[in-house]
C-alpha cells in the first residue's frame, strides 16, 4: 500500500469524500514530473468540488491580473 493510499484511507474515516493530487519531480534518466491522484467515496462530490475549485481559482487569477501593479 503506497503512502497515498494510507492517507486516502485515513481521511476516508472522517470525510465524506477525499481527492487526493500529488507531483514530484522525478530526476536521473527517466527525468520530468510524475503525478498520482487518488479519490474515495463519493465520486460526485468530489467532481463537483474540483469543478468548483478551478473555477474559483482561475476567477483568482484573472482578477490579479486586471489589477493595477500598485493595487497588489
């Protein structure tokens, strides 16, 4: 069981659903990034939490970009 999986399992007892995202650059010959993502139970809430998590985030950045440099 990798690490990931331990701690999905353990959030799992105390939410209703869990989504778990993870990168690591992976140096040496095979080089770059590797990524994992791992989710447990509801399937719809954790779409619909990520959806809604994007969506906010990209408004976040869209709205730092149209303010003026002194704004910030």
């Amino acid at each position: 069981m990798t690490n990931v999986q331990k701690a999905l399992d353990m959030l799992g007892e105390h939410f209703d659903s869990v989504q778990i995202l993870c990168t690591r650059y992976n140096g040496g010959d095979d080089g770059g990034t590797v990524n994992i993502s791992r989710g447990t139970r509801n399937w719809f809430a954790r779409y619909g939490q990520m959806k809604e998590w994007m969506i906010r985030e990209d408004e976040t950045s869209k709205e730092s970009r149209r303010k003026p440099d002194n704004e910030e």
